[in-house]
C-alpha cells in the first residue's frame, strides 16, 4: 500500500503523506489510487486517470476539487454562511473492492480514513454502496494553551498532559513535525477546526494576532493537508494593547477599523484562516460593557471585520458574575447565560456563532443540558464541550467521557417522551435535540486535552475521549461505546480478548463511576478551589463564585423553581420547565441542582438522599477497585505481534501508575463526602460502613 499512497501523496502536495503508517490493514488488502474526475479545478500536478492502478486494486479513492492549496491559495472563496467544501463521500463495495469517491479531496480523505477504520471488514459482507458525510461542517477543538508558561496556571490551562505542542520557551515551536502528526490524528477522527490558544489571552499571546503571524502561518500550513483550519483566540482590549488606541469600544470607528486592518494582515498570511474566538467580560476578560455596549454590539463588530475573508467570530456565552456575594441568594450563576444571551436573538450577524457550554455551570459531571441552546433561534449556536478533564478526573481518572457527551447531544427540548430522539439508522439528529439545533448552525466544539506528553494526553486512555469526540462530531449519533471499541482496535489492534475485555470493564461506565464517588445528583463542584481536583465540600460554598450546594443539617441542594426558587427551571421550554419544577418528575440524577430536599427525601429510585449519598461512594471505589483488578489481570498479555516488550512496559506503568491514584482519590471522596453528610444529618449508613 505504501507506494501508492505515496505516489498519490505527491499529487495531492503532500496531503496523505503519512496515511499509509499506523493503519492497522494489511498490505495486501488495500491499495489506493486517486483518480481525478471531472469535478472541479485540477491540483498541480494532478496524476492522468488510472495512473496508479494496478491490477490488483481493489480499493480506489476517487476526487477531484482541491479548494485550497498546500500554499494556501484558496480556488473558490467561500461565502460567508455557506456550506463548507463538500467533505462527503461514497463508499460502494463491488464484490470485495472497495471504491471511495468524493467530490472534493476533503471527501477523499474522510473516505480513506473510513476504510482504514474499517480494516478487513471493509472488503467483505455485501456488495453496497452508502453515501457518508458529516451531520455538521462545524467539527472544532479549542486549545487552551498559552505561549509563555502562566505562574498560576502553567502553560496549559486546565492541561494534564504536559506542555503545549504549539509553544515551547516562549515562542511557535521551530520545529513542528510534532504538529503535523496531531493535524493527521485530528483528521482521522473528523475534526476541521482548531483554535491554537487560549480563551484568557494574556499579553504574549495576544501578539500571535501580530508579530507572530508568520509563525501562525506555519501552524497552519501544518494543519492544511489535513483539512482543518486555524483559529485565533483574540482579546477584546487588542486595540489598547497592540494598537496603542485609548478605548476598545466596539462602536468607535477607530476600534472597527483596527480589528478591520488586524484581519486583513491575518488573511493576507493566511488565506484560509478561520475566525477568532472571544471570551469577553467573562472571569476578568475585557469586553464590551466597559463600555455600556452589549455582547451583540462587541462580536457583530469583530464579525465585520472578518466577513469580507469569510472568517468566523466564535462569541461564549460562558458568562457570569464570578464576584458574586454568597449571602446574596437572588444571584444565580445558572442563569447567567440565559439572562446575558437570550435577550440578544436574532441581533448577531450571520457569521457570529454564540458559542454555548453544554450546562449552565461550568463542564460538570452532570448538569442539565443549558437552556440557551434552545433559545435563540435566530443565532448561530454551537455547543462547547470539554474534553480536558478539568472536573472528571485531570486525566488521572480513567474517565470515559463519550456516554456524556451523546447523552447530551441526544437531549431532546420537545421532552423526554417525545419520539424525537436522535435516530441513529438514519444519522439525523432531530431538529429539536442539542445536536439537531447546532448541527446545521454553529456545530460543535471542545477545550482539547493534548499536550506534548509522550501519550498525548497523559492518560493513555483518555485518548478515547478525543477520539470518540472527533467522531461524535461526524455522526452525534453514533453509539458512544461503539466508539470505543473502535477506538480499541485501532490502538491496540491485534490485542487479545482479555485486553479489550479489560479496556472496556474500565471504560464503559466510568463517567457514571466517577459520579458515584464524587459529588452527588448533579449538585456539583465540590472540588478543591483553584486546581479542581479532589473533594473539598465547601470549597466553594462562602466564594464568590456561584456554585453552591447549600447543605445544612436538614438538607442539600439549590432550590432553583420558579415558585419558590431562582427561577431557573422556568428557562426551559415545556414540558421541561415542568419536569425540572416538580420534584416529583424532576429526574434523581439532577434532584440536588433544581431542588433543596431534606436528607430523608426518597427518590424515585426508592431511597433516601442520605443513602443514595453514601451507597453510590461506596459502590463508586468498589468499581474503580474492579478497574485495578481488571488491568492487573491483563498486564502479561499486553505485549504481542501488535506491541514490543518496550511499549507495553510504558503503557502499563503509565496506566498502573494513573489507577492506583484513581483508587486513592475515590477514597478521599468516599471517606470525605460520607463523612460530611454524615456530620451534618446525623443519619446513620443502614448497611453501618464505615464512615468517620
Ligand atoms: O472551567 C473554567 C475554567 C477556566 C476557564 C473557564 C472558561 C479558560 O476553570 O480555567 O478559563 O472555565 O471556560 O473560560
């Protein structure tokens, strides 16, 4: 395989370069040739038709129109608005061959990337032919990484896995090969955007905008063979900062023309650059109320600054009053969103899209799917996930976070007994779910968890994460375990039954493990302030930072009802705003986020809070105890024809190693949680655990 992809590598300007390493297929079983077809522009030094086939093929990618060049040079400028290139493509299966077709050299390589998914199950079953594209063109990671390393927070923001893969000592990496690589990765998985720093832009990383264009520049040029664009998180203060401008006010002419000639000096260097990404007046970033304007106001300027290249201003929504007073109890970070946002619909421009984390907090474990993706439905929306794991487990938990993620993505604003679930036969979201309303408008985006660490993304297996993110951004409608199994076979191919076995007793159900010995029915935070990491009950129960769980000796929770409560409940459109009121169809797993309840009150599952407290942390190091026995158990079988002695010893030592932390943590927030609620209610566990 590898010649012909080679040969088909110097057509296509280096674009499938590296796809013939790592595919897990045999050489005898897949040999590729582009065949250019009649759709549009030819590349440079497009092969005739047929030029490298050979007798034996029996897989054949087909494309044609190549919209942007290696260099850049993009053919047919995209509108503001419309569709991206085709990235579709056929697959048919002609007794055991296997064609790949697509429009665009997008299609080809998503196409190529399907088959090398597939392996041998590509060539055999049926004859067929199906059709594949992505249910949105939108498919992006944010990275929250900063050039210079930050005294607080390091280098990455909320990264555990090392440094940034883009910065090194202050500066773009001279050397990014390491890039290229994570560009392939990312395209494998069906990712097309990538912003490169983070969202609090400090002052080296505001000049990315500025004097290290050229180094911009270059990560992007590692990012385009593979389909995918760069983004820039810019400051709102840039005028001030870079520009020298006494305001940033974005209705003063002199503010629009700064960011106008800052986008044109972008475009310039970068032809198919993507947008800028903004968090403004948000947890100390400067935005447009300094200046009596509204979030409208402030993206709709950048907006127009951008469209004449058909770039993108992706606007969060995450803000809140992170200086609130605890005593103040009217005041609720929940609502925040909803308050700041709902009101602007229909005001952004078509090329803003309002960027919306998937809870009204702040990527909790579990939190009720946030109301503003379902209140402006005349803005471009998209919702944000986090695949660092910042609040589940900092990548020493094995965390599996795909189950949460499509739970999410299928959650339905027409209610829970309505028939519009996402349909996976036919891979359309209802138009009413998360992923029906962002698909077709702002898509998906995610907080990345890679850094430069030898695994990636420190835990070995919370590779699955990025990998089943990639894809749920494809198809939101595809099986979350399935993923995972997918995501098992290609990393560890040719690994024994017992291992998988092993990967998935870990993984399946370990989001809902690490609910279990954290904080209880959907309450949340609880954490360590600051870090995030490990129980501190009241960490932030006296802050100024809104995320309270109220518990005294008679009950827990945040009563947020519209009668008696902050209202909160009431955002939701019906039936949910009625589901969410009553406590009686309120669902258990987010009881403590919509309602204060007496330690004693019974749940729809039969048993009281208390209890429910202390047998969930139980149960939750009992399950992380399986996980441990589970590895240890396969420890002798990792090495193999698929992986040396060298790699299973570092694969295990690094899972080892992140497991035993695991169990110890879970423990901590037994022992502590228990404890707390213990102290606090005076009730005794029924089964008489321990409990200090
Ligand atoms: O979850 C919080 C994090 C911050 C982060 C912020 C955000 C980049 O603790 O570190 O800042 O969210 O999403 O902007």
């Amino acid at each position: 395989m590898a010649a012909e992809v080679a040969a088909a590598t110097a057509a296509h300007g280096g674009s499938f370069s590296r796809l013939e390493s790592g595919s897990g297929v045999a050489d005898a079983d897949l040999v590729l040739t582009i065949i250019e077809d009649d759709a549009g522009p030819q590349p440079a030094a497009a092969p005739a038709p047929g030029d490298h086939a050979t007798t034996d093929d029996n897989a054949i990618l087909r494309g044609g129109c190549v919209p942007i060049t290696r260099d850049g040079v993009v053919g047919e400028p995209e509108a503001a608005g419309e569709p991206e290139a085709d990235e579709s493509f056929r697959l048919s299966r002609d007794d055991g061959s296997v064609v790949v077709e697509a429009a665009c050299d997008r299609g080809l390589l998503y196409g190529f990337f399907h088959v090398v998914r597939l392996g041998e199950a590509a060539f055999s079953g049926p004859d067929l032919v199906e059709r594949h594209a992505p249910a949105t063109a939108m498919r992006m990671l944010d990275h929250w990484d900063n050039v210079a390393v930050h005294a607080v927070m390091g280098q990455v923001e909320r990264g555990y896995a090392g440094g940034s893969i883009f910065y090194d000592d202050g500066a773009v990496r001279a050397d990014l090969s390491r890039v290229e690589a994570y560009a392939r990765l990312l395209a494998s998985t069906g990712i097309n955007r990538v912003a490169i720093n983070n969202v609090n832009v400090h002052a080296r990383e505001a000049r990315l905008l500025t004097d290290d264009l050229p180094h911009v520049a270059r990560i992007a040029a590692a990012f385009r063979p593979w389909g995918i664009r760069v983004h820039l998180s810019v400051s709102f203060a840039a005028p001030m900062t870079l520009g020298g401008l006494d305001t940033s006010d974005p209705l003063d002419p002199a503010v629009a023309d700064w960011w106008r000639d800052a986008a044109d000096r972008v475009w310039a260097q970068i032809p198919d650059f993507g947008g800028f990404v903004v968090k403004a007046d948000s947890e100390g970033q400067p935005g447009p109320f300094a200046y009596g304007r509204d979030h409208a106001d402030g993206a709709n300027m950048l907006a127009e600054a951008v469209a004449p290249h058909g770039g993108l201003v992706h606007w969060r929504a995450f803000v809140y009053d992170h200086r609130q007073d605890w005593r103040d109890r009217s005041t609720d970070r929940a609502r925040a969103a909803h308050d700041h946002f709902a009101p602007l619909d229909g005001r952004f421009a078509e090329n803003v899209i309002v960027q919306v984390k998937y809870g009204p907090m702040d990527f909790q474990v579990r939190e009720p799917a946030s109301p503003v993706l379902a209140a402006m439905p005349r803005t471009r929306v998209a919702l944000e996930l986090q695949v660092t794991q910042e609040y589940t487990g900092q990548q020493k938990h094995a965390v599996y976070l795909g189950r949460q993620w499509s739970e999410i993505l299928d959650f339905d604003f027409t209610g829970p007994d309505s028939d519009g679930d996402a349909d996976s036969a036919s891979r359309i979201p209802s138009p009413t779910s998360v992923a029906g309303i962002v698909a077709p408008s702002g898509g998906i985006v995610a907080v990345s968890n890679v850094g430069d660490d030898e695994f990636w993304t420190g835990h070995p297996f919370a590779q699955a994460n990025l990998y089943a993110y990639g894809r749920l951004t494809w198809d939101p409608a595809a099986d979350a375990v399935g993923l995972l199994d997918e995501w098992i076979s290609l990393t560890f191919p040719g690994a024994p039954a017992d291992v998988v076995d092993a990967l998935h007793t870990i993984l399946d159900e370990s989001w809902e493990t690490y609910e279990r010995y954290t904080s209880p029915l959907g309450v949340g935070f609880m954490v360590r302030p600051g870090h995030h990491y490990g129980p501190d009950v009241d960490g932030y129960e006296y802050t100024p930072w809104g995320t309270y769980h109220f518990a005294d000796r008679d009950g827990i929770g945040v009563d947020r009802t519209v009668a008696t409560g902050t209202g909160y409940a009431g955002l939701y459109p019906e039936p949910w705003a009625s589901v969410y009121e009553s406590l009686e169809t309120c669902p258990d797993e987010l009881l403590l986020f919509f309602h204060h309840v007496p330690y004693t009150h019974v749940l729809r599952s039969g048993k009281t809070v208390i209890q429910h407290i202390y047998d969930t942390h139980f149960e939750g190091v009992e399950r992380v105890e399986e996980f441990v026995a589970a590895w240890e158990r396969v420890l002798g079988s990792l090495s193999g024809d698929a992986m040396s002695d060298d790699d299973a010893a570092r694969l295990a030592g690094r899972v080892s190693e992140r497991l035993a932390e695991q169990r110890r943590s879970a423990i901590e927030w037994r022992d502590q949680i228990n404890t707390y609620f213990y102290r606090k209610s005076g009730i005794p566990d029924e089964q008489g655990r321990t409990i200090f």
